[in-house]
C-alpha cells in the first residue's frame, strides 16, 4: 500500500532538475562601504544546504548552480530524450559542491 501522501498517489511527477544561485556574498563583502548589515544580509545558508541535497541525490536530480548551465542542460535533455549524459550528470553536483565550498 503506497503511503497516501505520497507523490503517485497525489499524481505528482518527481522533482528532476533543481535551480537554484547563491546571494552574491563575494562581491557585497569585497566592496570597501559593505557594512557588518550588508554582509549579513547576503549570507545564505538555505541554498548552500539544498545545493548539498540536491547534488548528492545526483542520479535522480540535475542540479544547477551556475548560470552557465542553463543553456547546456536543456539541450541535453533534449537529445538524451530525458536523459543528460553521464558526462553532464557528473559534473553538475561537483559544480555545486565547489561553489558551496568556496562560501564556507
């Protein structure tokens, strides 16, 4: 019996490609008027966490954490017929594991 809360029963497709951009600490911290307000207004701790979750679900989600990709996965999907490649489906997650490392 498939619990009754859960995504075949409520007829909903799961979730394969998952967006998401960190806040632009980096850059808001290396202005020289960034006050201690500004700096911890761009701290952004949620999307490091669903960046963490969604790469290591790697094989049953795409994840894209730079803005470059956004041309490249569609065209993948496209040609694999919902498939992107192994190729692509390794280096997403390693994209966002090394965006998120270099804002810890």
């Amino acid at each position: 019996m498939q619990h009754p809360l859960g995504l075949k029963v409520q007829n909903i497709s799961p979730l394969s490609i998952i967006v998401r951009n960190l806040y632009p600490f980096t850059g808001t911290i290396a202005k020289p008027n960034c006050t201690l307000a500004d700096a911890v207004e761009e701290v952004d701790i949620g999307s490091v966490t669903f960046l963490h979750a969604a790469a290591k679900n790697h094989e049953r989600a795409s994840v894209l954490s730079n803005p470059t990709d956004y041309k490249t996965l569609p065209g993948a999907w496209k040609d694999g017929k919902g498939d992107i490649g192994q190729g692509l489906r390794g280096s997403l997650p390693l994209k966002a594991f090394e965006m998120t490392a270099r804002v810890r």
